[in-house]
C-alpha cells in the first residue's frame, strides 16, 4: 500500500495541508513580506502594462540606431507632450462636465425620490401590493431614506479619500523609474530565469516564456486599443444624440471594458441612469447608440486587433470571471483573462513535456526489450 502510486499521491497533499494550517497559525511572520508585496503590487502591475505597451516603440527606435535610453528618453517626452495636449483640449470640457455633475447631484436625487414616489402610485403597483408577499413600500423606503445618507457618508470618508490620493500619488512618482528599467533591461530578465534551469530544460524553458510574452503583450495591446476605440466612439454618439455628461460616462466606459463581457454591462449602467433622468426617448437612444458600438467593436475592431491568439472559449471566459470576482472583486476582474491565459501556456507545455518524455519512456523500453531478444535468440543459437 505505501508503495502505490495514489499514496503518494495522497500523502503529498496532507503535506501540503500541513505546511498551509502551520502557515496560518505563524501568519505574523508573514505579514512584513504581505505589506511588502502590497506595496510594490500596483506600481509593478502600473508598470509592466505599460511596458508591454511602450516597448514596440522602443524596439522600433532601436532599429533605428537611437541608443535603447535615449530612446525611452525620447518616449516619455512624447507621452508627456500627448497628456499635455489631452489635458490643454479634453480637460476643460472633463472640469465642466464634472463640476456641473457634481452641483446636480442633489436634483438627481430628488428626481429619483420623485420618480420612485410615482411609481408606487401607478396602477399595476396597487395591484401588486394586494397581494400579502409584495410590498412596494418596504422594498423602496430604504432606498429612499438611505439617499440622504449616502451623501452624508460622503464627508466623512474625506480623510480616506485623501489617503487614497496619497497612495496613487506615490504609483504614479515611482511607476516612470520602475518602467524605465523595465524598457532598459527587461530583455535581459528571461536570461536570468533560464540561468537557473538545467542545460536540459533551456530551451524549453524559452519557448514557455516567449509564448507567455506573446500571450500577455497581445492582450494587453490589444485590450487597451480596442478599449480606446470603444471609448471614442461612444463619445462621439452620446455627443450625437445629446446625452449630458458625455465624456465622462464614455471615458468610464474605456476603462470598464478592459474587463471581458462584463465591462460593457457595466459601462452602460451610468449612461442608462443619466438618459432616464432625462427622458425616456433618451433611455431607446442610449440602447441603440451602445448596441450599434458594440456591435462595430465586436465585428470590425476586435477581430482585427486581437484576433484569435488567446484561443479561450467565452465560456471559459465567463467560469473565470465569476471565480477571480467572487474571490478578487474589481482587480479579479481586470487580472483573471491574462492570468488565465499565461497559466494555459505554462499547462500546455508541461503537457507536452510530460507526454513526450512518456512516449520516449515508450520508444526506449520497446528498444530496450527488442535488444533483449535479439541477444536471447542469439544465445540460443550459439547453445
């Protein structure tokens, strides 16, 4: 029995439980690494999405005979140049829009509590509320009571909301130092890691790590162009169809779609709020405005951009969204399809591995037993 194969098995993973339960009893040992790695979390993530987006820049540059620092010298100030430009042009129309949300927020909510008062008013809610197991009211009172304090929560938080504004003040300082290494000698860290695999084991090694850098920088490339794309084109229909508060609710947009199937939900959800506040003809335009972007983004731009290089089914994509939200919230979210998809290239190849060294397992036994009986009939001949 201790020799057999499932026992082994067996008894590694009560190993492995034993050292997780020991590991949460001493959890205080670990918590300075935790705060460490919490602390560097961020500016790296920051840091390595911005890499894999400045680096074809870099390399074409390089090409170009420009030394490999002078030529992130040279793509900082373009950057700076272009968020200046952003800033001079799109930052007055952002301050206004915001500015003038901001003061309309109370009349937002008493539009709401006057809507929601109309409502229980209507006809089919009467009915609804003969009968004993619905209740109307109940549902909606604590909605309308908690308005008010919601926005009384708002002052309290300032202190945290400070304290937020530190901490990515702190990302954004350290983020350019951290990425101008990243550029510099980022070519150099794959060497370093296959220093430390046997000869054996190189190059296989280097073909993990060039399909896992293939996979993470189409990604990424392609999910901040498309995510741009979208943003601007719902812009310029909001802005068609005279939507208040255009820009803001386009530009929340971009930013949620970098979040598979779920970020358009959630990207519409703002623009729904505003447009039947306004009116409900707003509500059909708003619907139809998102509809005609997604389905251009869908057909015409993601196809082109991304492609087929991930090579993930959309239900798998679905399983691991609802798995990394339930278990990382927004950041899940944000980091499950490329984890996933690194995660299928280190799978994948040691699949491969495993199954070519059981076949040459195979071949070598079957030569080793053809060797066998060639040499057993050849003493058989000789007796």
């Amino acid at each position: 029995m201790p020799k057999t194969k499932a026992f082994r098995w067996g008894f590694g993973l009560l190993l492995i439980f034993l050292i997780i339960l020991v590991g949460t009893k001493i959890n205080f040992i670990f918590r300075p690494l935790i705060l460490l790695i919490q602390t560097l979390f961020f500016p790296f993530l920051l840091a390595g999405v911005l890499y894999y987006l400045f680096r074809p820049l870099v390399n074409f540059l390089q090409l170009k005979k420009v030394p490999r620092p002078l030529s992130i010298i040279l793509i900082y100030v373009m950057a700076a140049v272009l968020i200046s430009l952003l800033v001079y042009f799109v930052g007055p129309i952002l301050q206004k829009q915001i500015n003038s949300l901001i003061n309309s927020t109370p009349a937002f909510m008493e539009s709401i509590q006057a809507k929601i008062s109309k409502l229980q008013q209507n006809e089919w809610i009467h009915r609804l509320q003969e009968n004993k197991n619905f209740d109307f009211e109940k549902g909606t009172d604590p909605l309308s009571k908690n308005i008010p304090s919601g926005l009384a929560m708002i002052g309290t938080n300032i202190l945290n909301f400070i304290g937020v504004m530190v901490r990515t003040m702190t990302v954004l300082v350290t983020v350019p130092f951290i990425l101008f290494y990243m550029l510099k000698e980022g070519e150099k860290a794959p060497r370093q890691i296959l220093r430390l695999l046997p000869a054996m084991q190189q190059e296989n090694g280097r073909k993990i790590l060039i399909d896992m850098d293939e996979a993470l920088s189409s990604y990424i490339q392609g999910q901040i162009f498309v995510s741009f794309c979208l943003g601007t084109m719902l812009f310029i229909g909001y802005l068609f169809i005279g939507l208040d508060y255009s820009l803001i609710v386009a530009i929340f947009a971009m930013f949620t779609n970098v979040i598979p199937f779920l970020g358009p939900i959630i990207a519409i959800i703002p623009a729904l709020i505003i447009a039947l506040l306004h009116s409900p003809m707003m509500v059909v335009k708003v619907l139809v405005v998102m509809v005609v972007v997604q389905q251009i983004e869908a057909h015409l731009i993601s196809p082109q951009v991304m492609g087929r290089k991930l090579e993930i089914h959309p239900l798998t994509i679905i399983s691991v969204l609802l798995a990394a939200g339930s278990m990382g919230g927004i950041l899940g979210l944000i980091l499950a399809v490329p984890v996933y998809a690194v995660m299928k290239v280190i799978v994948l190849h040691a699949y491969r591995l495993w199954k070519l060294r059981k076949e040459q397992s195979i071949e070598e036994k079957f030569i080793q037993g053809e060797n066998n009986h060639d040499a057993k009939s050849y003493d058989d001949a000789i007796l």
